[in-house]
C-alpha cells in the first residue's frame, strides 16, 4: 500500500521525490547560530535563495526548541518575531509557510499572517483548541516529544516512539485533521533521558525508520547539523556537522524518509538525489 499524505497542496512520500523543508529561524536562542536570521534582508534573501535551491517548504521557527538550552520566551515575542518573519517571506517566496510552534496563539497569529502548515514539536499536546484552527490548515506536522510518555526510559526507543505519534495522530483525528495531510516526525534529538545514552536512541531510530511506515502516513526526519552527529564526530561544533549531516541524510532516505528538514538546501538535495538513485522501491 502507498503512503502518500498532501501538505499544502504538495504530495509527499511513496512515488514522489523526497522533499525539503529549508529551515529558517528568526530565533536568537538557536543551536546553529548559521540558521538565525536576524533582520528584513537576511530574511528575504534566505526566503528566495532557498526559493532558488529547491526547497519545497519553508520552516519558520522564533523560539528555539532544543531540549538542552534554557530558550523559552513569551508567547508575545515569538509571535512578534513569527508574524513579522511569515509577512515578510511571503512577499518574496510562493513556497508553502510551515510555523515551526507548539503554542496556541504563536500558532494562530502565524497562520492568520500566512503561515498554512503547522509544524508541532509537542505532536498536539499542548494544543487543546486545535479544532479551531483546523479549517485554515494545510498541513500538520507531528514529532514525537518524549514528554507524551513516562516510560522512555523502559521501552524501546522504536516502539515508544510510534506509541507517542499513535497518540498525537489520534488526537489531530479527533479533531477533525484529515490523516492525509499529515506527516509525522520520530523527534531525533528529543529523547535525551533514557537508559541508553540519548545518541543511541536517534541511531536506532534512523536504522529502523521504514518500521513508521505501520503509522500510515509519510515521516519527516530533522537532523540537520544535530548534536548526535557531533557527538558521534569528535564533538564538532554545529557549524562544522555538514559533512555529518548529509551521511545521515543518505540513511534517512536510504531507511525511508519522505520530507527532510534542512538548513542547507543545496547540498541535502544533492545528497538525497543520489540516494534516492539506490533507494529500492517499495
């Protein structure tokens, strides 16, 4: 059976290409400073040269989610930073606008400024009006976050991931979200307080990614420049995880994933191109 899910008017997973989410983060706080964009030009011009590149959404995040940093802000000033960021790009890019947010009024005030897709690291969690926003959007994404579950530490990484998005997806149908418009995302970063040590987890979940596809629907995989790969690289800064990223990228793809979120548009479409080559169909 094909999977295929419908993000803003964009197919993704079986029988399409792999697609790209370029990421772009008006948020201070985040792990790869190279990521942040601070100002009106550096917004537009990240907007249209990842337009230019090949990303087929864009990700606009204005707090930084990373479970290791203290970044929390108001509410008021991510959907300052988000609605300024997501008016701006939309002068300059056709691209479906993903808010990268898991509160509520970020996330309402982002999709009135154009935002279409909805991309929650919470997987819905903290989203309990959700059905109020579900007539205006194209798109959810959903990441498995480890808070869902009180028993990381016990099961499986694999099986307690798929239990957390079984729940999440459980929850958006509830809420009257089409399942063919959504993605889901394993959270590889996320699980840092189990009994193995937190790189292992995202390891094992990379290796047996094609075991999602029981979930019915496309996954999303968030890697770029991620803390495993430069724990597993001698402890390289963000900064220098490009080559690291993209051999992930190749096992992601070569495992099954469908959409990539990426901070380098250019080379991960390279890399996922060449994959895909010697990717066996399913």
């Amino acid at each position: 059976m094909k999977i295929c899910s419908t993000l803003a008017g964009v197919k993704v997973g079986d029988g399409q290409p792999v697609r790209l989410m370029g990421v772009i983060n008006v948020s201070p706080e985040s792990f790869f400073k190279g990521s942040v964009y601070s100002n009106e030009h550096e917004i537009t011009e990240a907007a249209q040269k990842m337009t230019v590149e090949g990303a087929d959404f864009l990700d606009i995040g204005a707090m930084s989610t990373a479970p290791y940093l203290d970044t929390r802000i108001s509410e008021e000033e991510e959907t300052r930073r988000l609605v300024g960021a997501i008016r701006l790009i939309r002068k300059w890019s056709p691209l479906p606008i993903s808010v990268d947010t898991f509160r509520y009024a970020p996330a309402c005030a982002a999709v009135e400024a154009g935002a279409v897709i909805l991309n929650d690291v919470m997987g819905l969690i903290s989203h309990p009006l959700i059905h109020q926003l579900t007539p205006q959007l194209q798109g959810l994404i959903l990441m498995a976050h480890p808070s869902l579950k009180q028993n990381t530490a016990l099961a499986s990484p694999v099986r307690n991931t798929k239990s957390i998005l079984r729940q999440s997806l459980q929850q958006a149908v509830r809420a009257g979200f089409d399942k063919k418009k959504i993605v889901i995302d394993p959270g590889i970063g996320f699980f840092r307080k189990t009994k193995m040590d937190w790189w292992k987890w995202d390891i094992d979940i990379l290796k047996q990614l094609s075991s999602f596809r029981t979930l019915d629907v496309p996954v999303l995989v968030g890697l770029s420049r991620k803390s495993f790969i430069g724990k597993l690289l001698e402890e390289k800064p963000a900064a220098d995880r490009l080559p690291g990223s993209l051999a992930a990228t190749v096992a992601a793809v070569m495992n099954g994933a469908s959409l990539l979120r990426t901070h380098d548009v250019t080379a991960t479409k390279d890399a996922v191109r060449m994959a895909e080559i010697f990717r066996q169909d399913d």
